[in-house]
C-alpha cells in the first residue's frame, strides 16, 4: 500500500470523528458533550498513532525490499565475475592444450 493511499483513508477517518464531534457539541449538554469529545478524541488520537505505524511500517517494508534487491544485484555481479573467470579458463586451458 503507498504511503498517499494511508493518509488518503485516515483523512476520511479524521473527517468522519470531526463531523461526529461537531454533532455531539451541537446536539447534547455541555456535560455529556466534554465526555462525548473526549471519547471521540481519544478515537482520533488512536487513529493517528495507528496511521503513524502503518506509514513507519511502510518505510521498513520499502527498505527491505530496496536492501533485498541489493543484495539480489550483488549475487548477480559476482555470478557474472565467477562465469566470467570460468570462461577464460576455459578458452585458456584449450589455449594452452
């Protein structure tokens, strides 16, 4: 999942508990209201650190895959190098015979 794509659906998450939050100070007393808000806040608080994981494991996951492809590119060369040196030995060993 790309990082846009996250942000993209807690945006709509914030947008949803803001509009719940605007509905609960307009439509109940003030005293049930404070309880209604913090409720709420603390929804927003733990959709923000749930986003905040999900980018953070986004990024680790990117960078195992770009360290994967590395290592995958390091194996490549020296596949190349060890046929590379088998090959001449070849042509010299029929050089030289």
């Amino acid at each position: 999942m790309q990082e846009s794509s996250i942000q993209f659906q807690h945006f709509w998450i914030d947008l949803i508990l803001g509009l719940i939050m605007i509905y609960i100070l307009i439509d109940t007393p003030l005293e049930q209201a404070l309880v209604g808000i913090a409720v709420v806040a603390s929804f927003v608080f733990f959709s923000r650190a749930i986003q905040r994981s999900r980018r953070a494991s986004l990024r680790r996951a990117e960078a195992r895959l770009r360290k994967e492809e590395a290592e995958a590119a390091r194996r490549a060369a020296i596949l190349a190098k060890q046929e590379a040196m088998r090959r001449a030995q070849e042509e010299a060993s029929r050089k030289y015979l």
